[in-house]
C-alpha cells in the first residue's frame, strides 16, 4: 500500500476509530459546526444520491408517488397519538419564536421576545402527524384508496452522542405513508416494503439481511407491527437498515381521517409507513471496506472504473491518450461510469492510494511498455489482485468484472454473517460470547422483563423475530419459562 494511506488506523486494533478516520479521509462527510449534524461531502453525497435512484426506481415499481410535506409541524398535532409522542419527546427540537433582532450593542442578534409563536413548532422527527392531518383532506371514499406518498426529505432527533452516518442529529432519509382501505391491504403493503427493502441491501449493496418483525419493545412509536432488515457489521454488530411499520388505525384515529367503505360505513384508514436513511452508507461502509479503505459494490460506486497512465515523455501520453478515448467511450456506452485520471500534478502512486482508499471498483493502468504490447494492467478493489490483459475486448473483460465484484463481496459478506451465527440456551455462555459480537438465536419467553434484563446485562437487544430460521418452542435461556420460537439478539448501533 502507498506511504500516502499508512495513517488509516486498522480494524483489528481499534474498529470504532477505523470507521470514524475513513468516512473522513475518504472524503465521505465530515462534522459540522453545528452539534450532532454532519456535512455529506460531494463523494460522498454521490453514493447516497444512487442509493437514491434505485430505491425510488424501486418504490415507484410498486405504484409509489413522491410529494413533499412541511418540515415545521404544530406542537398539537404531535400531541394527539400518544404513544407516537411519548416515543420522540425525548429527541424534538422546538421553534419558539419567528423573529430575530440586532442586540442593544448593535454587535449581534438575539431572539426577539415579542415574536414569541402562539403554539410552538416542531421541526419533524418524522412526518406521520403532519402527513395524516393532510390525508384527512383528501380520503372521503374508498374509491380515494389507497394513497402511496413517498418523501425524501431530512429530519431532527436531538442525539448527544454521534458518530457519521449512524446517528446524527440531523440525517437524510425517505419515509413512505400509505393509507388503505382494509387491515389486509395496510399490512401487505408494509410486508411488501420490507421486501423491497432486502432486495435492495443484497442486490446493490451486497449486503446479506436478516428479515423478521420486531418486538413490542423495539417497535416504532405508534404502530401495531415494526418489520425489519438486520445487517450484520465485519465487528459482529448489528445495524438496523430498514424498518416498514403497520400502524393500523391509529393515526387514522388521531386525525378523524374516515371513509366511506364499499358497504357505505364509514370507517378509519389503515395505515403504513416504512423508511431508510443515510445509515444505509454506514452499513456499506462497515460491511466491505478493509485497512486500505472502501470498498464499494459496483452498482452504487459513483466511478466504477479510473483509468491511470503512466509516461515518460509527450509523445508517449499522446499515443496512451488516443488509446484510452477509445476505451472510454466504448465503456461509457454499457453503461458503465470511468475516469480517465491524466493529471500530471500527482503521482501515480498517490492516484492508485486515494482511488483505492474510496473504493473505485477497477483500476486501469496503460503505460508505455503496454502499448508496445497492446495490453493494460487491471486491479480489482475487492481483492486487490492485479492481471495483465489484451487492449483488444477490455471493455467486455470490464463489464464481466464488475459482476464479479458484485457477487464476490456479497458472498464475502454473506458467508462472515453466517459463520457468526450461533443457536444458545445458555444464558452463561451466552454473555460471554456476545462480548466477541454476533447474532445469537435464543429462545425467548416473550416478555418483556426478560428482554429488559437481556438488555442491561449485556447490552445486547432482541433485533426481531427472524423469519428464515425454523422456529421450534423450547426454554427461555434466562427465565427458564416455556418459549415459543428463537429471537435474534445482538450488540447493535
């Protein structure tokens, strides 16, 4: 590895500082002189913006339409689903007043005390209240349902504890709210997300997701059901990356949002909502990467391929220039996004450091030795392994490697998942093994108590109630009472 990179701390001596150093030094995001926010640089905006394309690519597939809610919601309308507000109370940040003036020094402003709000406004944890006060404008029939809105937008949660990506004040994300006219409808929707969901972790983002329903602990403020996707982090952590919630009539409760049904009853609306956000990026991050920096899948990599040259003199650019535009047009037409990186003010050994520490998938070399030769120098991001190939057909050899990639980091990912998978009863061994990380299928009692003694003992929380294991009654693990199936239960962030 380059000089250029020997200050990225490796993962086996300090994995927290590893994570922290490389969303930094990858020009991911940095943090922002405003506590608890964080500035997504352009690098790093470009991964999210195709997490982006493809999900919304994704959702409007399923009927889902985009609009836009307001980022100020009235201090009563959270006030009118109990549960829902009891669960961000904690996490509001509140506006007060509309109006700033100059201080009497004429030096600087302060809060003007006459502009003092009548209701005070909430700048939205999440947008439930303010969407479903407006859908009691627009549902009157059922001929009116279903509504599936789509948003993407930011929101607030006050955290005074935040690392980049993960957990921010401030954060960036997409929230679906769907409205229905029958149970049935309202949680195949909310089922249908979750899958959604899945399909995009495991197909772009290479990242193998366990998928199962949350317990009523861990459930979203307000809803009856909370599905789930878990990740599991190369530490052997747990990162949630997507939850669909049903939330049945609650909120159509809370807002009087009615309807006149087939049988000309009126009757509340049945409703989901269903979200991801910028965690998503941490998820990819931790996930792939290594002590050399990112690794990014293919499909999300804003480059997927640089294209280096390596010269003595003018004469022997100008022929590895002509070369190269064949090349990279001819791989701009499949579809596939390249540099070609000339710049004469950086040394090809910094060039290979810096594109390997963000995870450009395929790196191309052309010296002047290959041109006499007709061939090029190929190193894959993944493994790091190098091949020298013919010029002749390198845009095919491009386009299958890149698949390669694809699969191979999925299947890297995947098979660390499962060989950290483990079944235990015993509640000993059990806190001494989750000290390593790990998923651990436990039979559970299904109470609360114990989920809480779970939690303060190990610091370790019932993720869901997996849906792809075999689910056999047994005994809980620390209660000794009766347990009808296996939760999964991790250290997570």
């Amino acid at each position: 590895m380059a000089t250029e990179l020997k200050g990225l701390t490796k993962r086996s001596v300090n994995y927290s500082q590893w994570y922290n150093e490389l969303v930094v030094k990858a020009e991911l995001a940095e943090q922002a002189d405003v506590r608890g926010c964080m500035v997504i640089r352009p690098y790093g905006y470009a991964i999210w913006e195709k997490i982006q394309q493809e999900l919304d690519r994704k959702f409007k597939a399923t009927g889902v339409q985009n609009a836009y809610f307001p980022l100020l919601i009235p201090k009563s309308f959270l006030s009118k689903e109990a549960e829902h507000v009891e669960g961000f109370a904690k996490e509001c940040a509140v506006v007060t007043h509309y109006r700033l003036k100059t201080n009497e020094t004429h030096d600087g402003v302060v809060v003007d005390p006459a502009a003092k709000l009548e209701e005070e406004l909430i700048i939205r944890p999440t947008s439930e209240t303010i969407i479903w006060n407006t859908y009691k404008n627009w549902i009157k029939s059922y001929r009116d349902l279903p509504i599936l809105c789509n948003q993407w937008c930011n929101v607030m949660r006050w955290e005074m504890r935040t690392r980049l990506f993960l957990r921010t004040s401030e954060f960036l994300w997409q929230e679906g709210h769907t409205a229905h006219a029958t149970r049935e409808e309202a949680e195949d929707r909310a089922k249908m997300m979750l899958k959604v969901y899945a399909d995009f972790a495991e197909q772009y983002m290479a990242v193998p997701v366990i998928q199962g329903v949350k317990s009523e602990t861990e459930r979203f403020a307000g809803a009856l059901d909370t599905y789930t996707i878990e990740a599991m982090m190369q530490d052997g952590k747990a990162l949630q990356s997507g939850t669909s919630h049903f939330l049945g009539q609650n909120f159509g409760k809370a807002f009087d949002v009615t309807f006149l049904n087939r049988n000309q009853e009126q009757e509340y609306a049945w409703a989901t909502s269903w979200g991801v956000s910028t965690r998503l990026m941490g998820a990819l991050i931790m996930t792939h990467s290594d002590d050399n920096g990112l690794v990014l899948p293919p499909k999300l990599a804003p480059l997927q391929v640089v294209i280096v040259p390596i010269w003595k003199t003018d004469g022997q650019l100008e022929a590895i220039n002509g070369k190269v535009a064949e090349i990279q047009a001819r791989l701009q037409e499949m579809g596939i996004s390249v540099k070609y990186d000339n710049d004469d003010q950086k040394r090809p050994g910094f060039k290979f450091a810096d594109y390997e520490l963000k995870g450009v998938p395929v790196r191309v070399v052309i010296g002047a030795r290959d041109m006499e030769n007709g061939t090029a120098e190929i190193m894959r991001r993944d493994t790091l392994e190098k091949e020298t190939v013919s010029q002749d057909g390198i845009e095919d050899y491009i386009q299958k490697l890149l698949g390669d990639i694809q699969d191979n980091i999925y299947r890297k990912a995947l098979e660390h998942r499962d060989a950290h998978i483990y079944e235990c009863d015993d509640y000993e061994v059990f806190k001494e093994k989750i000290k390593d990380g790990g998923f651990f299928l436990c039979h559970w009692d299904g109470t609360p108590e114990t989920e809480a003694r779970i939690k303060e003992e190990t610091q370790a929380t019932i993720r869901c109630v997996p849906y792809m294991f075999e689910q056999t009654p047994g005994t809980d693990m620390v209660s000794g009472k009766p347990a009808k199936f296996r939760v999964l239960i991790a250290r997570a962030y």
